[in-house]
C-alpha cells in the first residue's frame, strides 16, 4: 500500500518533534559564552541559529494557520519586523524563546484535525504545498540548522536519518537552485547509504542537475552516506566533518565542495 499524503504528514510530524527534542537538548541549560560560541555557520553564533529557527517558526506559525483557513500565505512585509525582533534579543534569551516557539508551532501543527490535514492548502514560494509538503518544508530547514548547533558541540554529530530520510526527498530541487556553475563538465553517479539511494549528478557551465540514476557504470562514482551527501548538498562536508566511508573515484570531492558552497 502506497503512502498517502495524512500518513505521510504523520510520519513528517514525529521527525518533527525529534528534530526539535534534539535541538532543545543541545539548547538546553547553556551559559552565555556557550550561546555566543560559534555555530557551524561562519557568519552565526548558536544563539543566532537558535534565534533563525525561532523567527522562522513564528513565520510558519502564521502559515500554518493561513493554510487551515483557506487565506493566503503572509505576505514578504511580514518578515523584516519579526527578524528584528528576534535579532535583537540577547542570546539566552533568543535560545531559550527558539526552543519555545518551535514548540509552540509543532503544538499547533498537532492540534489540527484529520480533516484539516486533508483540506488544508497553502501557495508558498511559488509552490503549491499540502500539510505534507509543508511540514518537509520546515524540516529541511530544522535538521540542516539543528545540526549547526550539535556539531558546535560535538564534531562527531550527524543529521539523524529519520530526518535524511525526508530531506533526501526535495534535495534535486535544493541541488538545481543551491548549485554554482563549473567550468568543469562533470556526470556523477552517486549511491548512499542509511538509507540507499541512487541519483545521477551533473555539474558545469549551465548549472547543475540531480537527477535518479542513470545506472552509468562508466561515470565517476561517489559512495556516501545518505546525510553526508545531504550535507555535501548544503554546503556542510568541509574534510573535517566527512565521514571515512565516503568514496569518490573519479571526481574530485572538493570540485563538489566548490559547486555546493552553502545555503
């Protein structure tokens, strides 16, 4: 039996509410110079990250409820005073509202009934979205940036693969409008691992394009787990954060560093 769109939302709706258990443990009883520490992201502490996931779930919070009504999604205006608001908050504080706010939209998400899911619609970004492709939407962003903050704390940290599972989902999409240009014309045929996929990767001068695989044996090879190429995609497989396992034969690792710089 295939999966539906509610079975689905469910399933994206638990990850969820991992993905924010996780974030709040590594949020959890910090000191001030433990808020203001480096995230991975160069131009951001831990608190600014926190403070990005806090202002964005605000943001979904209005969404999700525009979705439930049948309204149109807030509009661009709404931003720029919610974002000031958050960025100018101290940073235990905008750690500690992050936490509650992201709660906050997952406790709405919950509240609504089966019959809301189904009807429930939204015109976002130029996507026609359902609660399912709402939710994956809010996830990519939550993983990718909870894992800013866990790596901070331990260099060890991955994105869970419950959350790769789904993120590995939009991830042609994020490659064709996240990926630069090369000089280099390349075709990559990449397979991953927890869980196996099988995408076809092509770079040069036009851009780049992620496609399922060609089952082009001839092509370079790259062999990775799935969240590693999840990071590689989102400009997070610098060498210090790439696992051992990883096999690139026949492409050069740090040519796809180049064309995936980060979102």
């Amino acid at each position: 039996m295939s999966e539906t769109s509610t079975d689905r939302a469910s399933a994206l709706l638990a990850v969820l509410n991992a993905s924010h258990d996780r974030l709040a443990t590594a949020l959890s009883d910090l000191t001030s110079e433990q808020a203001t520490t480096q995230s991975y992201d160069d131009e951001w502490s831990v608190a600014q990250v926190a403070s990005h996931l806090g202002s964005g779930a605000e943001i979904f919070r209005l969404h999700l409820a525009a979705g439930a009504k049948g309204e149109e999604a807030a509009g661009n205006d709404t931003y720029p005073p919610i974002w000031d608001a958050w960025n100018n908050r101290q940073p235990l504080d905008q750690v500690r509202d992050a936490v509650t706010t992201d709660a906050a939209l997952l406790e709405d998400a919950a509240a609504l009934s089966a019959e809301e899911q189904e009807q429930w619609h939204l015109d976002l970004f130029g996507m026609s979205l359902d609660f399912a492709g709402f939710l994956g939407m809010r996830l990519n962003e939550h993983a990718l940036h909870t894992w800013d903050v866990t790596v901070s704390f331990d260099p060890s940290s991955i994105v869970p693969e419950n959350a790769t599972t789904y993120v590995l989902d939009a991830l042609p999409m994020v490659a064709g409008w996240a990926g630069k240009p090369s000089e280099q014309q390349v075709s990559v045929e990449v397979r991953t691992t927890s869980p196996e996929r099988a995408f076809h990767l092509d770079l040069g001068p036009k851009g780049v394009s992620l496609t399922p695989s060609l089952d082009d044996t001839d092509a370079p090879q790259l062999t990775l787990p799935a969240e590693a190429f999840v990071r590689l995609v989102y400009g997070r497989l610098d060498p210090d954060h790439t696992p051992s396992s990883v096999s690139a034969t026949g492409v050069d690792l740090d040519l796809l560093r180049t064309v995936f710089p980060g979102l």
